[in-house]
C-alpha cells in the first residue's frame, strides 16, 4: 500500500482529500507542522508527501531539503494558494515533483497529480516517443499561456518536463488533462 504524508496546518480542509486517498487505497497520514513532518519522515518511508508551503513553523522548503538528502525516490508536491507562483517555480527547482493549487476542489484532479507522479517514477529512464513529445509540447504551450506570471521558456519546460512529459499517451490523453 503506497504510503503518503500530508503536512497541512489546516486539517479540516484536507479531510475530504484525506478520505478520497483513503478511498482509493492509499494509507494517509496527516500532520499540522514542519517538525511532525520532519519527524515522521525520520520515523517512516513514505512513496508520496504533499507539504502545504507555510506550515505554522516553517516553509515546506525545508522538508523538501530534509526529504531529498534521504531519498530522490520520494515524490513531493507543493500545494499552495494560487498567488504563491513565485515559491512553486523555486520548489520545482530544488527538487519537488509538483504541485497543486489550494483549496483543492477537484479530488480526482489531486489524485491524478499523485498518480501520474507515480507512473512517472515507474517509468523514469524511459525514452520518449514522439508522441509523448508532442502531447509535452501541447501541455508546455498551454502552461505558458494560463499561468498568471511571465515564465521564460525553460521554466515552462521545467515545469512540464518534470510534471508531465514522462506521461505515457495511451494511458492519459491531453483532453484528460484539462477536464
């Protein structure tokens, strides 16, 4: 059973992704702080932590530092407010695997992130067919155009490159993406 950490001060709004992940077979543990969270990543291996950027004693950042010193196999994503876009590009560059927008409405869009990420790692050495290059280079050109900021174009292709380009074709189609 794939193990994933939540680190969310606010517990109350994570209790439906909680119970979603739950639902989909995963075992959940959720913690409010950075040093639970630092603790129980000593204590535990976990294949998946979503860490909230501003947890109550620190930034996330400083579990991804912790997180990626013991292991590069774990997949972190970022979760934080949609204005916070300056924070996400950093993260990504220091090693998280993605990142989601808070609140988190959709479930199954937050379960696909986590999934993909997954199916990614299986994958990970893989070389790219044209297909899965071309259906990156759509994702990349719709992330230059609907993220609020100005990104140059080897942070779009940072984004994609390390959130989607690894996304086998016959397994998610492009539409999937934006439903």
């Amino acid at each position: 059973m794939t193990q994933i950490l939540i680190a969310q001060d606010e517990a109350f709004a994570l209790e439906p992704l909680q119970e979603f992940l739950s639902q989909k077979g995963y075992a959940v543990q959720v913690v409010g702080s950075l040093q639970e969270a630092v603790s129980s990543c000593q204590n535990g291996k976990y294949e998946v932590i979503l860490a909230d950027l501003r947890l109550p004693d620190g930034p996330a950042l400083k579990l991804l530092e912790k997180v990626r010193e013991r292991s590069g196999e774990t997949i972190f994503i970022l979760m934080t407010q949609m204005e916070n876009v300056k924070p996400v590009m950093e993260a990504l560059h220091l090693g998280a695997n993605d990142y989601l927008f808070k609140p988190i409405g959709n479930l199954e869009n937050a379960a696909f992130v986590i999934e993909k990420q997954m199916l990614w790692r299986a994958e990970k050495g893989k070389v790219l067919t044209d297909a899965e290059r071309e259906t990156a280079e759509k994702i990349r050109d719709t992330v230059k155009k609907h993220l609020p900021i100005d990104i140059t174009e080897d942070e779009a292709r940072k984004v994609t490159d390390d959130t989607i380009l690894k996304l086998d074709p016959k397994n998610y189609s492009y539409a999937t993406l934006h439903s």
